[in-house]
C-alpha cells in the first residue's frame, strides 16, 4: 500500500488530489456532507492511485527491446491452416 501511494505521481493524479481537497475543504465550510463526500472520493483516488488517476485508463508505453524486433508486415494477411 506504501508502494502505491508514494510512486506514480503523474500530473492528473496530483490535480486529483488538489482538487479533491479544494472540494472538502469548501464542502465543510458550506456544511454540504454530499460535497465532502465527492471531493473525499476524487481525493483518495487520487492519493491511492486507483480510476483514472492510478493509469488505468492508458496502455502502458512498451519496452524499448520490443520496439526494435521486426514486426510482421501488415500488408500480408495471417493465413492460418485448416484440416
């Protein structure tokens, strides 16, 4: 758990955090418990990485030795044998 909140700040996930906390912090001045609620939830997902935040909405970049095998060419169709 550690792990998960101290590695992988990206920029959304830090925004996540600001604003989540910009939104409880508003929400308990205005005494709006739903308000809490709502900025509580984009906060700790954003201090969890988990949603969006926690980079699950992208594909990972792939690793530099994949990048340079020779890949099949697309032009040629996949011929698979039937018996």
């Amino acid at each position: 758990m550690k792990n998960r909140i101290v590695s992988g700040w990206t920029l959304s996930r830090l925004l996540y955090v600001l604003l989540g906390m910009l939104v409880i912090i508003q929400g308990s001045l205005d005494r709006q418990w739903a308000g809490i609620l709502f900025g509580g939830y984009f906060f700790t997902m954003g201090i969890f990485g988990f949603g969006c935040a926690g980079g699950n909405c992208y594909v990972k970049p792939m690793a530099k030795s994949t990048l340079n095998k020779p890949s099949r060419n697309e032009d040629e169709p996949a011929f698979e044998e039937i018996k």
